[in-house]
C-alpha cells in the first residue's frame, strides 16, 4: 500500500515562481520563491538527485 506524504507543485505567476509543499501527515504547507535560474536547472538537479538515490539503494534480491 502506497502513502502519499507530500506533494509539491512550482507555481508561476507573472513572471515570479514559487513552489508549495505540502505535509499529508502534519496537514501543513510551506511556500517559498524559488528563482528563475533555480527552475531552469530543476531538470539537472532532479536527475542528479534520481541518480545518487538509486546508486544508494542496495542491490540484489529481496
């Protein structure tokens, strides 16, 4: 069974980002501005985070 925890979402509005995270478990939400270089580079920073993730994961059978 999965358990949604948090959900984010970057939100653009004239021009300026933000991005909202929300807390499923605590019913809480924090936002933040996020600049435009930060959102040009999400793609690279996700897929560098992706990857140091699943070299960390353990690896053979369950």
């Amino acid at each position: 069974m999965e358990t949604l925890l948090y959900t984010a979402e970057l939100i653009e509005q004239g021009g300026s980002y933000k991005l909202v995270v929300q807390d499923l478990m605590r019913d809480t939400v924090q936002t933040t501005p996020v600049p435009r270089t930060a959102v040009d580079r999400l793609p690279v920073f996700l897929s560098a985070l992706s990857s140091k993730l699943n070299s960390s994961l353990p690896h053979g059978r369950w």
